[in-house]
C-alpha cells in the first residue's frame, strides 16, 4: 500500500455490537455515527504497525526536505544545541502528559471570557439558576483570590479540574506583563483550523482585559494583545489544510466553505509575523498526501520566514454525543474505543505522530495539546457542537502550558540538564 492505508469500506453505519457497547462517557449505548475512517478495517495490531510505519516514513522523508539544519536548533527561541533541544521538547513532552484533577474550588481564578459569545454560551446557561463568582473578584484584579469566599456552587463541573502534568509546570499562574516581555514585540499569527480559533479566543482572553472587535473565524483582522515593552498583534488565518497556496481557489464563483485555506506564507501576514502557531485539521485523505503536503508547507514557511518560531499545535478529537459526559475521563481512550470515533478523528495519533517528526526536523517544536482536551469529553459546546470547549474549562490548561513553553524557548525557565 503506496498511500500507507486503505481505502475505507463503503457504508459502515452500524449500531455498537455489545463487545463495544459504546464509548466511556455515554450513559446510554448510542448508534454509531457514519465514518470514513480509512482504518476501520484493520486490527488494533495492524494499526500500531501502521502508525510506526508511517511516523518513520514522515521522518525520513522529513529528513530527504531539511537535511539537518536545524539538529539542535530551534529558529527564533534561545535554543541553539542538541542537548537544550533535547531538554526542551522532552520537558514539552512531560508537561502534556499526565491527568484530570478533581478539585472543589478552581486553585485560581478561571479565565474570564471576552469574546466570542458563543464560547460563553456554558456560563449564560449556569448562571441562570447559580449565583455568579464574588464582584470584588469580576470586577477588581487586584484583590488575591485566595482572599475570598469561593464557594463550590459559583462554579461548573467543567472547570473544577486542573490538568496535572507528569513533570509540574514550573510557572502554574500565567502573568500577562511578563508574556509580553517574552514576546519581545514579535507578532503571532495563528494559522489552521476552525478549532484553532479557540486559541485566538483564549490568547485574547489572557493578553487583553477586554472583547475586540472581530468579525468570526472567516475575517479575524489582527488585535494588539501587548503594548509594552513593545507592540505584538495577533492574528488568526483560517486554513484548514495548513496549504502554502498563494490565493483561494475561488472555482468559477463556488469556492468550498467545508475546507477553507486562506493564504499565510506569502504577502501581508507571512510579512508581519514572527511567530507561527499551526496545526492541520482531520481532513480525509491518505497518509503519504498528508506528509508531502505537511512538508510543502514547512518547507515554504522556512524559505519565506527562515528565523520564525514555529509551534505546531497536535490536532485533537471530538467526543460524539458529548452530552453524556459528567466528568474528564481517567485515562486516554485505547485504540478500539478510537475507532468508534467519526470523521476521521480515529486516525488523529498517527496523524500528529507524524506532524511531529515532519515539525521537529523543520526546526519547529511540537506541542500536544491534543493529549490533554482528549481526555474531556465534558466542557463541549455541546449540542451538534461535540468538538469546540466553552470558555473559562478545559481550554484553560492550554494557556498555562503554552505560558510555560514560551518562558521555556526564551531562557526563563531552568532546562533539565542546566538544574544539575
């Protein structure tokens, strides 16, 4: 198999047989929602075997495009040797393992939540029949969390969790003021899908002490998110295949609105930014398309920004029927329980095992977020929206561990081998 996979069988719309009676946040078994997933047909066994294969596939492959340029180099970061790159990525690595913690009252405050209502929507609902956090906490910053009286109802089930990571997270309380001296001015664009455009929420929310106007995901402009030290804009370009394509293609008037590729390597916002947080969404296709066009993309971004800071976010799965869910699940769900998944999600680990070795020999470092929104099945929008998070929940762990990785790249934190 030249592709690395099979085509998928045709029709597969089925009810859960009773050796997988459904996935661990249902409370009911619910029918299988129809899938493409090009794997359906293989065992767990086949499976792994495939996803080693093709991971060493994209490494070579990696390796033939980028040679080793970028060995021990990470491109607009403070790391320049193998072994700080090594320390670096391993540490990433620990911080996006680990599990869900139960905890009575947020150990601090949650993220307040400016922009996009939608987003908002969780809290609209709760605090209709709850009462609302303390005003002296909404409305005055400086007044110490731990200095008031939290009580458990003030808040939902989804954000009474923290993500405790397998190594902790030297900096666990995010400061906006010292971001912004890390970011050293350097403007970030935020490049992928339309779940990515969660991180442009949440970036603001934290960065900002209030909403900016934006227009949705289709025509997001840049926002100033630092003033000082010096001026950093953000910006989100919606481009679902993470393509390096010069324009839109518009076909004869009928451009696809299920797969958007705004361009992002040429003109106004590959000028602008310095920094580049990616991913690519779950689009069907086969693995050997999926790595040359990854490389492509890499390959482009580095010839027109070659000094950029490149993070590539790991792209996550939704949660069918994610109603159900009372709570963060214990463990990672197993590969069976994956293939219950629809849309492609199933396929996701090797996807991102792949983009790994694809970013790393690129010069870029991979950050799997995915590891920790996997496991949370709750939090969703909810509805027909099984794959996007109401803001303040699981999404805030995504801004400490981002907050830890750029104090990371740019020397603030204590690498593994420089603590001995």
């Amino acid at each position: 198999m030249s592709s690395g996979s099979s085509p998928p069988p045709k029709n597969r719309t089925s009810f859960i047989s009773d050796s997988r009676r459904a996935l661990p946040w249902y409370k009911i078994p619910h029918r299988s929602i129809p899938s493409s997933t090009m794997t359906s047909h293989l065992s767990t066994e086949e499976r792994m075997e495939l996803h080693q294969r093709m991971a060493q596939q994209a490494r070579t492959k990696a390796i033939e495009a980028f040679g080793d340029r970028y060995a021990g180099y990470i491109p607009g970061s403070i790391i320049q040797t193998q072994d700080q790159a090594d320390a670096i990525r391993a540490l990433v690595a620990c911080w996006t393992r680990g599990k869900w913690v139960p905890v009575t009252v947020p150990k601090q405050e949650p993220i307040k939540h400016f922009q996009d209502p939608l987003y908002g929507s969780c809290d609209n609902k709760f605090y209709k029949t709850h009462p609302r956090p303390p005003e002296e906490i909404t409305n005055n910053t400086t007044t110490p969390w731990s200095s008031v009286n939290i009580t458990p109802d003030m808040y939902r089930d989804a954000v009474k969790y923290v993500w405790q990571p397998a190594c902790d997270l030297p900096v666990e309380t995010v400061d906006p003021e010292l971001w912004c001296r890390v970011l050293r001015g350097r403007n970030i664009a935020l490049v992928g899908d339309l779940v990515h455009y969660q991180m442009h929420e949440i970036l603001l929310d934290v960065l900002r002490d209030g909403p900016v106007v934006c227009y949705g995901e289709m025509s997001c402009k840049e926002h100033t998110i630092c003033s000082k030290p010096k001026t950093t804009t953000l910006q989100y370009v919606r481009n679902d295949l993470l393509s390096p394509n010069r324009r839109v293609n518009k076909a004869q008037g009928h451009p696809s609105a299920s797969i958007i590729d705004w361009p992002f390597v040429y003109g106004i916002v590959q000028k602008r930014n310095n920094i580049f947080i990616v991913n690519r969404a779950p689009v069907v296709e086969d693995d050997a398309t999926f790595i040359t066009q990854l490389i492509e993309s890499m390959q482009v971004l580095r010839r027109t920004r070659p000094n950029a800071l490149v993070i590539y976010r790991s792209t996550g799965i939704g949660h069918p029927y994610c109603n159900d869910a009372q709570g963060p699940l214990a463990a990672p769900l197993t590969d069976l329980e994956r293939q219950e998944l629809p849309y492609g999600w199933s396929e996701q680990t090797r996807r991102n095992a792949m983009a790994k070795e694809i970013v790393e020999a690129a010069g870029g470092l991979y950050l799997d977020l995915a590891a920790l929104t996997d496991m949370r099945p709750d939090g969703h929008i909810g509805g027909q929206d099984c794959l996007r998070y109401c803001i303040p929940g699981p999404l805030d762990a995504w801004v400490q561990v981002l907050y830890n990785v750029m104090l990371g790249l740019e020397g603030q934190l204590p690498l593994p081998q420089e603590s001995n």
